[in-house]
C-alpha cells in the first residue's frame, strides 16, 4: 500500500499569473448533457481529473462516442435523450459523488437496468438524499444497507414531482432536473424548490442545449420527453481550486497573484464574499460572460484578515471551499464562527472533524461545533496531518504551510488528482515550497 506525501516548508509568498484546471461542475455536466444530445457537443477547458474522466468513462459504457481528451477539448458525438445503452458491467464512478447522484436521476428514468459503484470514500456517502425523491417519482433504486452505494437502478416510468430540498444541494436539484427530463409531458411539470441560493449549472447548462427551464425565484422547472441540442461549451477555470490560491495569496505578505478565466457563478462565488468580508484584497478583471457562465481574472493580493461570523446565506455558496477557509481563519486576527455547515460532515470526509483534527496538529485554537466551528486565528506550528483521502483537506494544509513556523506534513494525498491535476507542480511553480513522496507500508 503506498501512501501519497506532501511536504510543505513553512513560509514564501505567491506571485504569479496563472490559469488553474476546468471547472469540475461545469466539465461533468458537459459530458452528460452532450451524451443526450443530438448532434456533436464541442468541449473545450475540461478538467482532466479523475473524477470527470470517470464520468467520461461511464458514458462510453454506454454506447456514447467521445473522442480522448487533448488539452482540454473532446467531441461527444450525441445520441439523443433516449439512445444511450445498457453497459455490459457495473459504471466505476471512483471518487466522484457529484458523477453518481447526477447519474442516478439520469439512469432512473431508462428502460434498461444498471448499477453504480464507486471507491472506498464514495461507497461511505449517503445516496438515500436522491433515491428517497427519485423512489416518489416512480424510480426503482436499491441501495446497500445504510443508504449507500452500489446503487442498482431497474427500469422505470416516472411521473414529475414538485419537490422542495430538504437541503441547499446542487447534486439533489441536478439529480430530479435530469430524471424529470424522461417524464411524461402530458402529467405536467416537474419544479424543484431549493431553501437556499445552490449552484445554477445544470440549469444554465440545459438552456444552453435548448432545453426549456424556466426559474421563479428558488424554483426551477421544466417538462419532460424535450429534446437537446448539440452546442460548444467553454469550460471556466474552477473557482474551487482557484480559491486555495486566492487564500494563499491572501496570507502569505507580499504576495500578488492574477488568476485567470475563473467562473464566478453567482451560486459559487461565497468563497470571495466571504475572504472579502474578512479583509482580503481582491479584485474581479476584464469580467465577460462565456458559454452562459459569468467569467474574470480575479487579482489578489496579501492583507491582514480579519476574524468573522460567516453569514449563514454564505454558506451554501462556498460549501466546498470551507477547508481552505478554515486555513484564512487560522491566520486572521480574531475570532471566526462557522455554523449551518453540516453538509461538511457529508463531503468525501468529515470535512469539519477532519480539518479540526488537522488544525489541533498545528497548534490553532478552535471549538468544533454540530454544524460548524470556531477558530481562533494567531500563529502556528507545523506537524504531521492526514487528509483521509480528502483531496481539499490535502490542498487546505499545503496552504497552510505559507504561515506556519514548522514543515506541514500532509498524508493520503492521492486523491488531489481527482479534482486538480497538476496541483503540486503549479504550486511550486507559484511560490509554494513543496516536495511529493511516495511512502510504501
């Protein structure tokens, strides 16, 4: 068994301009959408990691035409809503819990059977959040005891459902908007009612291929048996990787970073509104609207952070970028206060034990709480952490490392490349001292 290791030396400073990978949202939906198309869906920006490279494998299993991937840019060759086929053998979705709660929704609604599988972290999250509203509309889901995968999926009708989320989550919203796409249009619309602002992709992404959904404030809703057509998609750079930069440039003194061609979603954009709240300079550039997504070069520069309550209406709009966030509160002045974050807990780790445990290594002050945290920024050390195959936990504390007196040690590091290939080489391109090992046990 080998363990994958960065070290980290403390201190140093970012400087640099700088495009980070595909947005990983926007990259899996474009293979989904462009599978069900008709025609040929152009691609460029996709992210190579494993996680959408596993969807991207999912789809070729069934029948779906799409051309390897060469800097970004792929073909998928459509072939239409109901064209896709049965795979012969179980879809691998690795790491990717976005890939198999969209996938669900899709697979309900085909006349063929199929199944789900995923790694060891993803088979440990909890499925029944999608199979529970996909069972009202007809679906025929079984999961492993304790609602997890595999998820073995029957053919089914389904019938629209007016649903309103338990919770703010895009991959649950996403997941009934594309099983509704294969209900019966003489039963009406399907609507999906969110309590809180989540991420608008799907439903961009949708309108994009032609397909009408209409929006009422937090509902969107839309009718079934339509058809979508083949379009180019410009994947933006993924403001979830960009925002361990725009951290690390915001603490490490002297530090001047331009990141270039991110998406700022209004859904996504929490992680700036919450470092901005907090004292950080930064500053949106040449601001344009690419394929439908707005898009900027965003400027950072380092400042003394301060200490906050983050607002709750934050919260589901920075949802993945709260480890590094939690790294911006060690370092700021004062105290910060997390709470309405218990989709942490539920992420490929416990995102907030996970992150406190880390943050205990390190010598920084904090208090976890059921559905948040609170920690109280200062100096720190350095020290051995483990990332529990949590590839934003690994990147949170090699972030760290730009403030701390000691080495970071960070173990379980595989999994970054799920999400952001390439990050320990641009890192150290950037201004990170960084080594990566492999440990054999």
């Amino acid at each position: 068994m080998t363990d994958l290791v960065f070290t980290v030396q403390p201190g140093g400073r970012l400087d640099a301009a700088f495009r980070v990978p595909g947005d990983k949202s926007i990259s899996h939906r474009s293979i989904i959408l462009g599978s069900i198309a008709d025609g040929v869906t152009t691609v460029e920006g996709f992210l190579e990691g494993e996680d959408s490279l596993a969807t991207l494998k999912a789809f070729r299993a069934m029948g779906v035409v799409i051309d390897d991937v060469t800097n970004g840019a792929t073909m998928i060759r459509g072939v239409g809503l109901n064209g896709l086929q049965q795979p012969e053998t179980a879809l691998d979705l690795g790491n990717s819990g976005t890939a198999m709660r969209l996938m669900c929704g899709l697979l309900a609604g085909q006349q063929f059977s199929s199944t789900l599988i995923g790694d060891e972290s993803l088979s440990q999250r909890p499925m029944g959040r999608v199979a529970n509203p996909l069972r009202e509309m007809g679906a025929k889901i079984e999961l492993r005891e304790g609602e997890f995968a595999p998820v073995e999926i029957a053919p089914a009708t389904l019938s629209p459902i007016n649903y309103d989320l338990p919770v703010a989550s895009a991959q649950i919203k996403s997941c009934l908007l594309l099983a509704s796409l294969y209900t019966d249009p003489g039963k009406g619309q399907a609507s999906i009612t969110e309590p809180a602002p989540c991420r608008d992709h799907t439903e961009r992404m949708l309108r994009g291929f032609g397909y009408d959904v209409q929006t009422q404030g937090p509902k969107a809703s839309l009718a079934g048996a339509g058809n979508l057509t083949a379009c180019h998609i410009d994947v933006p750079a993924d403001i979830s990787s960009a925002a361990f930069f725009m951290v690390g440039a915001s603490i490490a003194e002297g530090s001047d970073i331009l990141l270039q061609h991110v998406g700022i979603n209004p859904t996504r954009i929490g992680v700036i509104n919450i470092l901005k709240a907090m004292g950080a300079n930064i500053s949106l550039e040449n601001n344009r609207v690419v394929g439908g997504e707005p898009v900027a070069d965003i400027r950072v520069q380092s400042a003394q952070l301060k200490g906050i309550d983050i607002p709750v209406s934050e919260v589901p709009l920075a949802i993945d970028e709260f480890p590094v966030l939690f790294i911006a509160a060690a370092c700021a002045e004062g105290v910060t206060t997390l709470s309405g974050a218990e989709e942490l807990r539920v992420k490929e780790s416990d995102r907030i034990q996970v992150m406190a445990d880390g943050l205990a290594v390190l010598g920084v002050k904090h208090e976890v709480k059921p559905d948040g945290i609170v920690i109280e920024g200062g100096n720190y050390g350095g020290g051995e952490v483990t990332s529990h195959g949590d590839h934003r936990i690994a990147m949170a504390f090699a972030m760290a490392a730009l403030r701390a007196s000691q080495p970071i040690v960070i173990h379980d590091c595989h999994n970054v490349a799920t999400s952001f290939p390439g990050f320990s080489e641009l890192a150290v391109r950037v201004g990170l001292s960084m080594a990566v090992n492999e440990e054999h046990s």
